[in-house]
C-alpha cells in the first residue's frame, strides 16, 4: 500500500448539466462554476477573500478526497488503475445531487462515489443574489506505483 499514489486533478464543469433538465423540466438550468457570482463552498471558506474562494473550495475538496481515499481491494489485487470523472450538481440548499462517475473500473468507480457522497453539505453558489444550482466535476486517479 506504500507504493500507492492518489493524483487529483480539478476541473471545473463548464457545459455540463444542461442535458440532464431534459427529464425533470421542473428545475431550474445549472449555472457553470464560471459564470457565477458566488462560488460553492466549505463553511470553512465562507471567511476567505472572494477571490480566493475558489482556490480555497479546490483545497478543501482535496483534502475530503485523501481523507475519504482507499484503494478498492478488489481492483488493487488485480492491479486495476485508473481516472475516474466525478460529475455532480451542488444544489441551491448545499446539497450534493445526481452524481455519475465514468472510469477505468466499476469498483473504482463505487469507491469514488462513496468519496462524493461523504461531502458536507456546503454553502451554494449565487447568482444575481440567490442561490443556483452548480454542476462540478472531478478527476480522481486510483494508480499502482
């Protein structure tokens, strides 16, 4: 297990979220992380400098991802490694909602949503003065060294 090395990588979502309205019109279009006046965040950010709240939401997430992070047994006795891409809608009340992965390995993928739905609920993001809804995504590379 010494040998195991985590790589995160943070992309934020810029087009997603748009398509998955189709089936429940009743909900209000996602506002990408970019154009949005107020990004999502950890309590424990809500003191930072505007300016740096994104940065300080990154580091969070992070530190919740290496917190959370181990390795499934199941893939690290086979020697499986791989990306796997974490998309999920930060809701208007802070909740985490709708989360997919897609990756190398479907226990891989098991274990990187168990790591999302671990998240605390978060202050939401805003736009024009309320709250919106907010898709986000994450890379998250399970590899053997």
């Amino acid at each position: 297990m010494k040998n195991l090395l985590l790589i995160l990588l943070f992309i934020p979502l810029v087009g997603f979220g748009q398509n998955a309205n189709k089936k429940k019109k009743e909900k209000e279009p996602e506002k990408p992380f970019v154009i949005i006046d107020d990004v999502p965040m950890f309590r424990s950010c809500k003191n930072v400098f505007k300016s740096q709240r994104r940065e300080c939401f990154q580091n969070k997430m992070t530190k919740h991802i290496r917190k959370h992070f181990y390795y499934p047994k199941y893939a690290f006795n086979r020697g499986i490694q791989g990306r796997v891409f974490v998309q999920f809608i930060i809701e208007k009340d802070g909740s985490i909602s709708e989360i997919k992965t897609r990756g190398a390995d479907k226990s891989l993928e098991n274990a990187a949503l168990k790591i999302i739905k671990k998240l605390p609920k978060l202050i939401p993001g805003k736009a024009n003065g309320k709250p919106v809804r907010v898709p986000y995504s994450i890379p998250i590379t399970w590899k053997l060294g």
